[in-house]
C-alpha cells in the first residue's frame, strides 16, 4: 500500500480539527447555518495554517445537504461525492503552475455551467498571487458577479500582491501562525493515533522550528519517525534537525559573554567535527541571544513570548542579567549578520569563527556599537569633578580684578562718565 505522509493522512476533516483559527472556522460555521454564503472569499497566511483544509471543508459543508451547526455532516451523498479527488464540482488550481490568462479563461469557462453532482460548484485557486496581470483582469468580472452556483476561493501566503480590486470583491480572512501548545497538543494527538511517540522535550522543539506551520511539523515529526522508529526521543529529534542542545547553547553564550574566545573557538570546532550544521548552529544561537535580549527588556513576560517552561524562562533572566542591554542588542545583531553571510560564503567555518572572536573583543573594535558601549561606560563614571568645574568660573572673576596698568590704562575710555570718589588722602588736603 502505498505510505502517505502524515500531513496528508491526518488532514482536517470538520471545521471543529482545524488547529487555531477559531476566529474564522466559527465566522464560516455561521454563515452555513444562516444561509449567509458570499460568492468569494480571500484566504490569506504563512504556510501550513490551514487555509487550503478549510476551504476543502467549507466546498463540503457549502454542498452538504443536512450540516449541522455549519459543519459537513460527511454522511449524506454530497458529502461522499465531495471527498472524491476527482469530482468536478470543486476543482483545485494551483496558480504557480497555472497562472496565465489561458488558465484563467478556462476557469471561467467551465464557471458557466451548473454543477453536475453537487449544490454549488467550488474553484479553490491556490498560490493566487502567482496569476499574473492578465490572468487578474480576465477574472475580475466573473469574481465580482458570479453565476448563483459558483463560489469562488483564493488562497495566498502574499496577499500585498493581490490587486485592490480583487481583494475588495473577497471576503478575506488571515489565518494566525500557530502556537507552540497548539502545534506540540495536535503532534502528540496525530502520532497516538498513528501508533508512535516522541517525548516532550523532542515535541516542543520541532514546535518550535515549524516556525507557525502546522504542515512543516508534521513533516519533521514524519523525518523523525523514518529515523528511528516509533519511539523518538529528543536526542534523535536533535540529530534529525542537526540543531543544538539547549544546555550546549547557555555554555556557549555565556563563554561569548563572558569574553573567552579561546573556549568559544573549542566549543566551535566540536560542533565541526561532530558534523553539524554550522548555519543551522548560527540560526539557534542567534535565537539564544535574542531569548536573553527579550529576558532583559521584558523579563516577566519572557516565558509568554518564548512560549517557554517558567523554568528555561528563568534560566534566560539568569544569564541575562549581568549583561548590559546595548552588549545583547549587538551580540544578536551580530550573528544574524553573519547568519545572512554564511549563506554566500565558502567558508561558513572562518565568517563564523570571525563573528564569534569580534563578539568576545568588543572594545578592540572602531565600529559604532563599540564607541557607543565606551561613551555608556564614561556617562556611568561618579561626577567628582563636576562640582568643581562649576566652581572655576567664580574663582576667576577676582583674579580678572588685578589687571596690570596698561591694562587698566585701555579699559579707560569704557569706564562710566560719573567722576569717581576722591581717595582718602585727599580729603586731608
């Protein structure tokens, strides 16, 4: 039989298995249970948030013949015809491979006959901001006044390049990147019923590189389990993804921000000879330091926006607190740039090695950061002598008053007109 992968396998099949969107899976249940069905709707997110399931479920929930609550009740015979990849009445484009004004015409031309199965005809146009000018222009007037049996739904990770007049025609809903709990809870969910397991510590991190996507973890998970069976630990998901071990990565800030570069270079040439990745080493790195940056400015709300254990929470305050603010903003500025770099580079190992010794010897430097770090340090110096320096102005106006007689000879002619006091003496004359 043939293997298919598990984001396939366990693809959403009702509105209630679609994983954190509930601000849209609820707005479309309403609209089916209302009989409130636009003519187009715009689908916009970042990959693997469910935007091409949910229109799946919504081309059946639309033609179901008895939903129930605006869910597709998957019993009745529009809902078997619709789970047939090959039925006419919901057809899928993807606009990457078809998106010149020929593919579109055909579109067009097929939305002018009635359904032959089902209720409504569906065209579920993904990738849409890959159609080109044309392909847009031909489509704007079949997306703004349909026949009453076509419904229209695009589907894009780029919706800034869909053309205003197409977007003011859609209804349009953005799906969210989803949570770090929401993606480990559906993970440990699929793989129970797939018969297989990975342990904590292994679900969190691919939640965490998914980066949002619920497919792209679902596609680690499946890495994993071609790796080493149905059991996975984290150490296999570590090798698998060729990423760091967390404890590995608070050694090696800290030998950074401790300045030990001779250590810093050790600990780098262990990674090379262990095989890994060194961009791969670099991305995780930078994520530490911008985990400890995030410690530093928001320090109670670091375990939130990490989506963290209160207890790696802590470990992040910890580090982070001897560190100045301005010292972690350019450590994390630094290896995202040389993170950018490595990529073009011959030698990822020597651009690394550099950015890692620029790190441990930042007053060596003349750029910028360093002559601000340096300025900082002066204005956090005690003000001794500033008492003093206000006083040296008052202490010369006396010594101003002995002037010499040439002097005082050229000062004459700006003197008052009023003929001064006679001296003592004078008077006894």
């Amino acid at each position: 039989m043939e293997y298919r992968a598990l984001y396939r396998k366990y693809r959403p099949a009702t509105f209630a298995e679609v994983v954190g969107q509930e601000h849209i899976t609820t707005t479309l249940q309403n609209q089916i249970a209302a009989g409130h069905v636009a003519h187009a709707y715009l689908f916009c997110g970042t990959r693997g948030t469910g935007k091409t399931s949910t229109a799946k479920i919504f081309a059946r929930a639309v033609n179901c013949l008895s939903p129930e609550h605006g869910e597709p009740c998957g019993r009745c015979e529009a809902c078997r015809l619709s789970l047939d990849p090959g039925n006419p009445d919901i057809v899928e484009i993807d606009a990457a491979s078809n998106n010149s004004v020929d593919d579109v015409r055909a579109l067009i031309e097929k939305a002018h006959y009635a359904p032959l199965n089902l209720k409504v005809r569906v065209f579920i146009i993904d990738e849409a901001h890959m159609l080109t000018a044309s392909a847009f222009n031909a489509l704007l007037k079949t997306l703004e006044e349909p026949p009453a049996h076509i419904l229209f739904i695009l589907a894009t990770t780029e919706p800034q390049k869909l053309p205003a007049t197409i977007i003011s025609r859609c209804q349009r809903f953005d799906f969210h990147r989803l949570s770090v709990r929401d993606i480990a809870a559906t993970l440990r969910d699929v793989l129970a019923r797939a018969g297989a397991s990975i342990d904590e510590e292994g679900l969190l991190l691919i939640a965490r590189t998914a980066d949002g996507g619920m497919r792209d973890a679902l596609s680690l998970a499946d890495q994993c389990l071609a790796f080493c069976g149905n059991s996975v630990c984290a150490r296999d998901v570590y090798d698998v993804l060729g990423s760091m071990e967390q404890g590995f990565l608070f050694d090696m800030a800290g030998a950074l921000l401790g300045g030990d570069a001779a250590r810093v270079l050790h600990m780098l040439d262990g990674i090379v000879r262990g095989g890994r990745d060194l961009t791969v080493f670099c991305q995780d790195l930078a994520a530490h330091l911008r985990a400890l940056l995030l410690a530093k400015f928001a320090p109670e709300a670091v375990a939130e926006l990490l989506e963290v254990s209160e207890e790696t929470a802590q470990r992040y305050r910890e580090q982070s607190a001897p560190i100045g603010e301005n010292r972690l903003a350019q450590l994390t500025e630094l290896f995202l740039e040389a993170q950018s770099r490595m990529k073009y580079l011959s030698s990822a190992r020597a651009a690394l090695e550099l950015c890692t010794v620029r790190a441990c010897r930042p007053a060596e430097g003349v750029d910028m950061e360093s002559v601000r770090a340096r300025l900082e340090a002066l204005e956090a110096m005690p003000r001794a002598a500033a008492p003093r320096a206000e006083e040296s102005p008052k202490k010369a106006e006396p010594r101003a008053a002995k002037a010499t007689p040439q002097a005082t000879e050229a000062a004459r002619p700006s003197a008052p007109a009023t003929a001064p006091e006679p001296a003592p003496e004078e008077y006894g004359r």
